[in-house]
C-alpha cells in the first residue's frame, strides 16, 4: 500500500511515541515542524517518489535564513523515508549527501551549535593540527561522542585499552548511571599515546599544565582559535544527526550511545541491555567518518603537546 508523506510522517512519530523512543514535547516539536515546513510542499506526495531534489526544494526557504530547524526538518523528512520506504536502508545513506548537494552553504553565526556532520572531516584534519591538551581532549570528546566533563575528568582508572572500553562512573554521569563507551580503534590510538606520558601525581588523562582538570573554556578556546561556528557540546548534536541521515541503527542505539535519559516506560528494556555491540559499530563508523575514512594524516602526541 502507497502512503503520502504526511501519512507516513504521522506514522512515524507514532511508532516513535508508541515506543517512548521520544519525549511527547518533542513529538509535538517534531510535528510542529513538519507542518510548518515540509508538508505544504511534501505532504501529499507518495513516499515513493520523494527524492534529493524534493528534499531540498522542500526546505531551501529556511535553509539559510533558519538553518537550525531547516537542518532538523530535512532529518526528520529523511528518517520518516528510512521508516516509510521498504527500501529506505538502502538508500537512506546516499540521500542526505544528494540533498547537501543541492543546497548552498548556511551562514556562519557566532552562535551556531552544532557542526553540520558533513562538515566535520574538515575541522577533525585541523584539529589533528592544534597544539595543546584542549585540542587532545576535543579529539576524544568527538570520537566518543561525550560530554565535554565527561572527558575532562576521565582517569586512567576508567580506561581499559585491552577491551577498547571506557567505564565512566555512574557519578560522573549526567543521569547518575555507569556508561559504558565503546572506544574505536582510532580513539584507542589516541588513548594509547596519551598514556606513554602520563603525568606524575594525577591520574587525569588530560591534565593541566598543574595536574588539574581542564576547565570547560580549554576546549571551548581550542575552538574559538579555529573560528569553528560550533560549540563543543555540539559536536553530540553532529553525532546525532549523522547517525539519524547515514546509518540504519534503531535511534535507542544513537541515544545509548549519547547516554541521554530514557522514559520510565522503556527504562526497564534499556536495564537489560546498553546496546553495546551496536554502539560499537556505530562508535567505529563515526570515528572513520570523523577522520575522513581513515585518510586524515596522524599527527604524533608528542607534536601536539609542544608549544610554538
């Protein structure tokens, strides 16, 4: 049976809400959104033949004048194809770069949040350049998708570089629950470096020059000094909507993997599982695609430590 687009958006935000994968406030967000923007032009057209053109005729209007929603209703449009379409898996990866494609680059703002992922290879070869442990700890933080604290006050005691694991307690979490982070070979690299030169008298992995945790304006300066449109929280954001346009993963395991909170109605399935083997695979294809496909140039630790 054929749907249209605003059968299937429906659809979707229902299966969403049915399943508590999302809030109600942000359904009605969700909804909002799709009424305002891609319905008057998509919604009665058959999910079939919606395509990267469609796309980004749909939300060209806004593209640069609200570039934050636009970004959010062209994932949504995307991830309701991926859920609508039989043949969404299959296609799904290719589209989100066809519809880029055809659309001109958004203003640069001051305050703008989070890093369009398609834009990420770009600033990661450049980061790789940055001198300094706030350009180390951003490394790790967008590799593992954590948060900026999170980071900044891992230890090696959390670390285990023999099963590639970063066990961060539960009283350093933004939930109060021990989060498990798959770590791909790439942060592992960096990981394994750092610990060649562990500082005496912390067990910080990114210390101070002092020995101290690093403040959250360390990182915040590392970007600052890039003249990056983005903030550090917001490369979780990047993660989310790139796991959301270019994976077929469930959005429990994205979520999983950004530790965000679950409702209480699913809180018991995620006690019985954390999705660590798919977090994993997610966590490893974002690293290559953070890095470029593995094609970014490695710049040693020691290098990046040293001062100008």
């Amino acid at each position: 049976m054929t749907r249209t687009f605003r059968e299937a958006a429906l659809g979707f935000l229902e299966a969403k809400a049915a399943d508590a994968k999302i809030s109600d406030a942000k359904r009605k967000q969700s909804l909002s959104q799709l009424k305002a923007y891609a319905f008057p032009a998509l919604g009665k057209l058959q999910v079939q033949s919606i395509d990267a053109d469609a796309i980004a005729q749909c939300v060209r209007p806004i593209w640069t004048s609200k570039p934050e929603t636009a970004r959010k209703v062209r994932s949504l449009i995307i991830r309701t194809l991926r859920f609508a379409r039989p043949d969404g898996a299959l296609f799904i990866g290719t589209l989100g770069p066809a519809v880029a494609d055809r659309l001109p680059a958004q203003p640069k703002r001051g305050n703008f949040e989070a890093l369009p992922y398609a834009e990420l290879p770009a600033l990661m070869d450049r980061l790789a350049n940055k001198r300094g442990m706030g350009a180390l700890a951003l490394r790790l933080a967008i590799l593992t998708a954590a948060r900026s604290g999170e980071v900044r006050g891992a230890t090696w005691n959390e670390i285990d570089l023999d099963s590639n694991v970063w066990t961060v307690p539960a009283e350093r979490m933004k939930a109060r629950r021990l989060h498990r982070v798959p770590l791909s070979p790439e942060a592992v690299e960096l990981l394994g470096q750092m610990a060649t030169m562990k500082q005496a008298g912390t067990d910080l992995v990114f210390p101070s020059g002092a020995g101290k945790q690093l403040s959250n304006m360390t990182l915040t300066k590392v970007l600052r000094d890039m003249e990056a449109p983005c903030t550090v929280h917001g490369f979780r954001s990047t993660f989310r909507d790139w796991a959301a346009e270019q994976t077929s993963q469930p959005g429990e395991v994205a979520e999983a993997a950004l530790a965000h909170t679950v409702p209480k109605a699913v809180e018991a399935a995620y006690r019985r599982t954390d999705f660590f083997d798919k977090r994993r695979e997610m966590m490893n294809a974002w690293a290559k695609f953070a890095l470029d496909g593995g094609e970014s140039t490695v710049v040693p630790i020691r290098a990046a430590l040293s001062c100008d």
